[in-house]
C-alpha cells in the first residue's frame, strides 16, 4: 500500500479515498441490518435490560467503540432500541402481575369449592398454590394488598386444619376395659365423599400438622390398646373383627390361661391381626407414619415376647419334633404378610430372628456343656503325670487283626473291608466312616471319659424329637475332634516330641476317640446323615488318623536317626580284623541293640501288637537297611572280616532273633504267655522289619562257601529272605576272590533272577 501510494498521482489518491468511503458505508449498512435483525428476535424476551444490552454480555460485543466513530449511525439506533424495549419489560411485568392474582383467585374459588364438597385432600393441595410472600414481584402493580391475601389465606388454612383435625379425631376411637377392649374406626363421609385414613395423613402433611395428629394418636394407641394388652404379661390374646360400611370394630380380650401355647404363638398371631387393623385404618399405611406405629405397636411386641421365651422356651420346650418348626413358620408368616402392606421392612427387629437367636443360645448351652467338659479333661488332666490307664479291646482279635494289617486289603490299618463294616439299628453304614479295630492296647483315662462324653452326646441327640437341635447336638462330635487334635499338641508340644511313652499314648488315645466317633457314627448313621454332617465327621476323622500317626512317625524317625548316629561313622565296617576297630563296631552294635530293646520295653506294654510291630518294625527295619548297605559298601571282606561280622552281628544284634524285643507283655496279654502268642508278634515284625530278616541271612552267608550260595539262589532261598540278584552277586564280588568259578556262580545268579513269590493267603 506504501509503495501504491508513494507512486500514485494525486487523481488516484483520490479515487482511493472515493472507494474507501463506499466500502466503509456498505459495512455499516451491513452492520445496522444484522444488529436490527439481531433486536428485533430479542424482543420477545423477559429480561430486566434492554435487549442491545443482553447482546453485548451474550456475545461479548462492544458497541461503544462503533458509536464513538466518525459518522456512525449506530448510537441513535442502540438508544431508540434501549428505550423501547425498557417500555415493553414494564408491560409484561404488568401482565404476568394481572394473571398471577387472576390464577390466585381461580384457585381460591376452586379450592372453597373443594372444601365445601369435603374434598379435603385436592382442597389442601390446591392451598398450596395460594400463599403468596411479601417480595412477590408485580402485586404493587396490580393494585394488590398483601394483607388481604395473607387474611384470605390463613383463613382458609385455618379451616382446612380445624376440618382435618376433627375427621382424626372421630376416626379413631379406642377403649378398653380391664382383660377387653374395642377398637372402633369411623370412615369419615363428608356430603357424600369419602376419606380413607391415609389421605387425611397426607392432608395433614400437607399442612404441617402430620406430627401433631400422628403424636395424638400413636399416645392413644399406647395408652388404650397395647398398655393394657400387655400390662400383666403376654399371656394369650383373641381377637375378632367387624368391617362394616361406616364403622370398622376390632375386639380384643387377654385369657390368663395360656392353653397350652408356652411360646406364644397364637397369641402373636391374633396381635399381629390387630396391628394390621390398626396400622390400617389408624395410620392409613403412610410411609411417614410407619416410625411412630413401630415403636407403639411391634417394638413393645418383640420386647415382651422376647421376655416371655427367655422364660418358657428351654430345650424341654423345644424337644418336641414340631414346636420349634411351627413356631417359626407362623412368625415368618404374619411377617411377610407386615412387610407386603410396609409396616415392617428387613431391616427391622423381627420376632423370627429373636427366636433364631434365642434357639441358638440354647443349642450353644448344650454344646457348651459338653465341650466344657471336654476341654477340662484336656487342659486340666490330660498330660498332668496321671498313671490312670485302661486296657481296651480283646487280646483274641490280635491275631486276625495283625494277619489283616499285614495283607494289601487293610493296607493304611485303619480301614476294614466295606462288606465288614455295619452300621447300627439294621442301618447300613458309609464308606467313609469306618469301623475301626487295632486290636488290644492301653489309653488314658481321659481318652476314655471323652469317648463316654461323645456317647452321651449320640444318646441324647437320638432321644431328642427336634430333628433341629438333634443336628446341633451332633455338632459337638465335630468340635470334640477339632478340641482332641489341637489342644493336647498345643499344651504337651514338647512332651509329645521327646518322650516315647506319651507320644504313643496319644497315638493310641486319638486312635481310640477316632473308633469311637466311627462306631457311634454308624450307629447312629440315621441321624448323622439327617443332621448333614458326614463329610464334616469324615473330615475330623481324617484329620485325627493324620495326627495320631504324624506323632507315631515322628517317633519312629527321630529314634531311627539316634541309631544311625551310633553306626554312621565313615568305614565303619572296614578293618573289623583289627582288635581295636572290632570293639569300636561291638560296642556300637551292641548300644544300637539295646536301644532299640529299651524302645521296645516302652511301646509294647502301651500298643495294640499290630501298630507295635508296625512302628518298631519300621525302626528296626530302617537301621538294619543301614547296617546292610554300608556292609555291602564295603570293596572287599577278608577271610578274617568273614569270621569277626558274624561274631559281631550275631552276638550283638541279631543272634536272638526278636525275643529280646517281647521281653515285656502287650496290652490284654497275661503273664503266662503261650508261644502261639510271640509267634504273631514274629510275624509282624518280620513282615515290618525284612532287613533285620536280611542281615540274619547275612550272618549265615559270610560262612557259607560259594557253591553252596549258587545252590540256595537256584531254590530261591534268599528271594524269600528278601535279597536281590544284584545283592547277592555284589556280595560274591567282595567276599570271594575272582576266578572262573566266582565268575561262573556270578551269570548263574545274575542270569536268574526270581521274584519274590505270594505269600500263602
């Protein structure tokens, strides 16, 4: 533009000063059309400023600046425009005054009208619509006087509320009379229309006298309905009703007499008539008035009733099979029927959960009394250096019991074959609750005055008719378990660790409670399996077999690991030649025998002779596993070494057999034993112990010359003593000096290898 103007001639400069101008006056046209046009759609608005005004804050223009220019048309326009539309506010202003009064007067008419008709519920409503306030906008305008509304007003609220108030009160009229009383409702019918209570309430609400009138009544209802229902306790109620067309009677009388119902139920029943009679026709079921009914009708209700049952309802009370069932049916009932017309909501404090409660405080009482009982044999003597112990079972059955533990059809020892098992009353019993037999063996007389309390637990529950407090009663074997398998642990944890005898007790005392719980249980197999119980009885059982042997093993490991101890040194069987080292391995040896003699000495007067057998033949059998492998470790045995082992093995550990090991009597056994009596414990321990049956052939082997070995192979002589092929001929290897007939009798035993044949059946 510079450059355009520095060359232009002054002819041009004018032309472009010409053209400046039009464009300039063809923008403001432009702009006053759109600004007009922009007015003149804001007319019709109610704003208190003038329209250009309102323009300016909705779209942030600012027209000052366009009214200041140099020949702008603008100002007198926006003040034209101010103007008129200032006028046109006031006149809408006066209008919407003028039909304000106008409806004021229509409703007032409508609503004298409604009231006159007794129509009182429209007649309020419409009352609310006429109350106009003191900084009402347009009344001065319209020539209105605010004392005239306000006096016209009160008025006619005044006589609204003096109406309602009477209507309540000739509604309800109760009375009573010493044992009786009468509960009299009169439908309010005013020229021909009819009220019902709950739009007299919400006339009132409207009104702001609901609280008032609510107070008034809910008094009455306490004073002349419920007071004297329950002044001398919540005996028996009748009720009996009269719905008529106008009037609606209910008739109550209280019976000293409880007719055989202790808990109340038909009582409770007839008052709960009279609560919905009275909730009803007296409160109309409105919603606000739900809280005031509550507390004068049911909270009094549950109060007394809940006092009545801490009274009446004991377990004799409830010992019969339908008491405790039709009680609570009837008062689920007549709940559900408060909680469908919204007296009462779930959240409330409902008589059937009293009941539930109060049953389950009785249900705790007898498991308490049990468990009490239990729990002071455990913690108070259990453990305490009592020497009390009892013999059970019969020593007879040691023999069929150990031949069936020894056999694959009883392999844990603890379950019978299911076709002997049987339950009690011509009942056939479960699988999964077992009839436990170990034969003869000692518990402590806790164990036994447990096992009498589990029985007087299954008696009483099989005598009590309530199928509900049978199942309770049937808890407590479940807790007894959970009691035995926990607190003896936690009390006698390192008792029960350390020293043999206790911790076989214990063995023999949970395996005694775990019989008596399976054998009661299929006894009584009819109630465990109506009270649900069997997976939670099968559990406990479980876990009290789990805890019974975790002890018994940890004893066997623990005794197992002090005799390794004795022989674990490095080379422990070389150089047996030399004098000093012979009786270093004596001694050892010697000590390891009287060890395991003095563990026998503990546990066989204490356990049954099959879990004797089983425990000290697993501690036998592990060292002698150990003895026999470090032999075999060996990289040769000298023609002396074959000479001294079996000295030594002999004299010290194995020479005897297992007589050193039945010194003592079992449990049940009597002082003159017969033979037959120690051969079932030799068929035991032989069965539990194969190594120490290895190490006596090993004995025997270290003297006996090569052809002699390959002969006894070939009748499969030490297969049945438990060696193998690969034993046998690794024992050739370091005892005899290689040559062709080593090398022979080597193929001809690693060539046939037998199994190991069935035992007789």
């Amino acid at each position: 533009l510079e450059e355009l103007v520095e060359d232009a001639t002054e002819d041009e400069l004018q032309m472009m000063r010409k053209q400046v101008r039009e464009r300039k006056d063809n923008v403001d046209q432009t702009l006053y059309e759109e600004l007009a046009g922009a007015c003149s759609m804001s007319l019709n608005g109610e704003g208190s400023e003038p329209e250009i005004d309102l323009l300016e804050k909705v779209f942030g223009l600012d027209f000052t600046y366009l009214e200041s220019l140099p020949g702008s048309q603008l100002k007198p326009l926006i003040d034209q425009h101010r103007s008129v539309c200032s006028q046109l506010r006031n006149c809408r202003l006066q209008i919407a005054s003028a039909e304000k009064v106008a409806h004021w007067y229509q409703n007032f008419e409508l609503c004298c009208a409604k009231y006159q008709n007794g129509n009182y519920l429209e007649a309020v409503n419409l009352l609310s619509s006429l109350d106009f306030g003191q900084d009402d906008e347009g009344l001065e305008e319209a020539a209105v006087d605010h004392a005239s509304f306000a006096d016209e007003f009160s008025r006619l609220k005044q006589t609204l509320c003096d109406e309602l108030a009477k209507c309540v009160q000739e509604m309800f009229a109760p009375s009573s009379n010493g044992d009786s009383g009468r509960i009299s409702f009169q439908k309010v019918n005013y020229r021909g229309v009819t009220m019902d209570a709950c739009e007299l309430w919400e006339a009132c609400d409207v009104l702001n006298t609901l609280q008032e009138h609510m107070d008034r009544v809910t008094h009455a209802v306490k004073d002349s309905i419920v007071a004297p229902i329950m002044q001398d306790g919540f005996v028996n109620l009748d009720v009996t009703r009269d719905d008529g067309d106008v009037l609606l009677d209910a008739h109550w009388s209280r019976r000293s007499d409880p007719g055989g119902d202790a808990l109340c139920v038909s009582a409770i029943a007839h008052y709960v008539s009279l609560v919905r009679f009275v909730w009803t026709h007296a409160y109309g079921q409105h919603p606000k008035c739900r809280e005031a009914a509550l507390g004068a009708l049911w909270l009094p209700l549950v109060q007394l009733v809940e006092d009545t049952w801490y009274e009446r309802m004991t377990i004799e009370s409830l010992d019969d099979e339908d008491t405790y069932p039709k009680l609570m049916t009837s008062l689920r009932s007549a709940e559900d029927q408060l909680v469908a017309e919204h007296f009462l909501d779930q959240g409330d404090l409902l008589l059937s959960s009293c009941a539930q409660d109060l049953f389950k405080k009785l249900t705790e009482s007898v498991q308490e009394k049990y468990l009490a009982k239990v729990k002071d044999l455990i913690v108070q003597r259990y453990g305490k250096g009592s020497s009390d112990t009892i013999t059970v079972g019969s020593w007879k059955h040691n023999l069929p019991i150990a031949t069936l533990l020894s056999s694959d059809a009883w392999s844990k020892g603890l379950e019978r074959p299911k076709e002997e098992a049987g339950g009690g009353r011509g009942t056939p019993a479960s699988s999964s609750l077992p009839i436990l037999e170990i034969g003869c063996f000692r518990i402590s007389n806790i164990s036994a005055e447990i096992a009498s309390v589990l029985d007087q637990v299954f008696e009483e529950a099989a005598n009590t008719k309530n199928s509900q407090l049978s199942s309770k009663m049937l808890e407590v074997v479940v807790d007894v378990a959970m009691l035995w398998t926990k607190l003896p642990t936690l009390i006698h944890r390192r008792e029960l660790q350390e020293v043999s005898h206790l911790a076989m007790m214990y063995f023999n005392d949970t395996l005694y409670i775990l019989g008596s719980i399976t054998s009661l249980s299929c006894k009584w197999y009819h109630l465990v399996e109506k009270a649900g119980i069997i997976n939670e009885i099968s559990a406990q059982v479980e876990l009290l077999r789990q805890t019974a042997f975790s002890h018994a093993y940890k004893q066997v490991r623990d005794n197992t690991m002090a005799l390794q101890e004795l022989v674990s040194q490095p080379n422990m069987f070389s150089y047996t030649h030399k004098s000093s080292h012979e009786t270093k391995v004596r001694n050892a040896l010697a000590e390891v025998a009287s060890k395991v003699e003095r563990l026998a000495c503990v546990w066989k007067p204490i356990l049954a002779p099959a879990y004797f057998a089983k425990f000290l033949g697993a501690v036998l059998d592990n060292i002698c596993k150990y003895i026999f492998a470090q032999i075999l470790s060996l990289q040769t045995i000298s023609v002396k070494e074959t000479e001294i082992l079996p000295a030594l093995l002999s004299e010290t550990l194995v020479g005897q057999g297992f007589a050193p090991l039945l010194a003592r009597n079992s449990p049940g056994q009597e002082e003159g034993r017969r033979q037959d009596d120690d051969d079932v414990f030799v068929q035991l321990l032989s069965q539990f112990a194969p190594s120490f049956v290895k190490i006596q052939e090993l004995v025997n082997l270290l003297s006996m010359p090569l052809r002699e070995i390959a002969r006894r192979w070939e009748e499969g002589h030490f297969v049945a003593k438990g060696f193998t092929a690969d034993e046998l001929a690794h024992f050739v290897s370091i005892v005899f000096e290689d040559s062709d007939l080593r090398r022979e009798k080597i193929g001809v035993i690693l060539g046939q290898k037998m199994e190991l044949p069935s035992p007789p059946p």
